[in-house]
C-alpha cells in the first residue's frame, strides 16, 4: 500500500502554485519538469487519475485553466495520465 504521507515528497511542496496552474499548456513546462522527477509520480498520477480534478498540473499532465478548461481538454489530460500510469506500472512490475 502506498505511503499515506506521499504527498509530503512531492517536489512541487517546494514550488509556488503559480507555477501549477497556469492558463496554457505551453507555460506548463516548468511544473511538469518538476513532475518528472518527483519520487512520488505514480502515487500522486493514480490519486489524480482517481479525481475530478479539471485544472492545473498534476502527475506531470497539464489539465487546464480553470476558467477556461474544455472537457476535450480534460479528456486528453485523463488519457495522457492513464498512459502514464501504464508506462510507469510497466517499469516498475517489468
Ligand atoms: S508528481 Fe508533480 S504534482 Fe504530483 S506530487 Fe510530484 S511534483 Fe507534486
């Protein structure tokens, strides 16, 4: 089971939420290269995948402003997430 204080090693807990949530997939660069080295991707990627969320950066995927998110935008947010998990299951269960 995964640890339940994860969120505490995320690396975004050092970064300001204005890098997270930004209007436009391109000026989520920064917090998704924070994401890609978080050691707890896989744990932040299935709770993510478990939610409703509809904006910001999570697990390294862009979902959106939240004044202006579409569900297609979402959408493609959840299967880039889904392809995440899948590829980062795979690395660790080989
Ligand atoms: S993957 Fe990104 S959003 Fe999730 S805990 Fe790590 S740094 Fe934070």
């Amino acid at each position: 089971m995964a640890d339940p204080h994860w969120r505490d090693q995320g690396r975004c807990t050092t970064v300001g939420p204005d890098v997270f949530f930004v209007r436009t997939r391109a000026k989520a660069a920064d917090a998704i290269a924070v994401c890609e080295r978080c050691p707890v991707l896989l744990e932040c990627a299935e709770t993510v995948e478990a939610s409703r969320i509809t904006s910001g950066v999570h697990a390294g995927v862009w979902f959106g402003d939240s004044a202006a998110t579409s569900g297609s935008t979402v959408a493609r947010a959840r299967q880039e997430l889904k392809a995440l998990i899948d590829d980062l299951k795979s690395v660790t269960h080989g």
